[in-house]
C-alpha cells in the first residue's frame, strides 16, 4: 500500500458541491534573515458526504487527480469550527442626510 501525504487545515470555503477548500498553515524560514515566515497552501478537497462547513478542522489525504485542481479527500473531520454570524445593523439616518447635502458653493472638492 503506498504512503500518502496527510495535511491538517481549516475548511475556508464549501459554497461547491461535494468540494472544500481548505487552508493549510505552514512555517518557511527565511534563507538569510533566519525569520520564521507563515505561510498558507489552498487545497482543494474532494466531501463526499457535504458535512464541511466554514471553520471546521479537517484531515485531508491526497488522492489520485479527481479534476482540474481538485488531489486531495477529506479523511475525517477533527473539529466543529465556530462561525460567528453576523447580524445586519440599522442604518443611521443623520449619516445619510450628511452624505445627500451638496458642499457649499465656495468650497471645492478634491
């Protein structure tokens, strides 16, 4: 049985079927300065069964190609994430009347 990479990421995108995108967060250093950098690979993930949301951390296993871009299988998911959701808010009136009132004659606009 051949070895196959495993990566562990966070699921940034699931707005296609039965495909995730996932972040996988990694540390380069730099080859002169020694400064560790953060770096982020997208990978496209093949979810059969859709249970992915946004914020969930995922294993993935790379497969053979299943399309274009998409190497990768969701193998399991390791946590629920948290998608705070946010709510509308009410527009202020006074901030739209201010915008809607022509500048005075003698002033000119940049």
């Amino acid at each position: 049985m051949a070895h196959h990479r495993e990566y562990i990421g966070r699921v940034v995108s699931a707005k296609m079927q039965k495909t995730v995108v996932v972040a996988v967060e990694w540390v380069q250093h730099h080859p002169l300065y020694k400064k560790a950098l953060r770096r982020i690979t997208k990978l496209y993930a093949h979810d059969p069964r859709q249970e992915c949301r946004p914020g969930d951390t995922v294993r993935v296993v790379e497969v053979r190609p299943l399309s274009k871009t998409k190497r990768w299988v969701v193998k399991e998911v390791l946590r629920r994430g948290e998608v705070p959701e946010v709510a509308p808010q009410a527009v202020d009136v006074g901030v739209e009347q201010a915008v809607a009132t022509p500048p005075p004659e003698g002033e000119r606009q940049p």
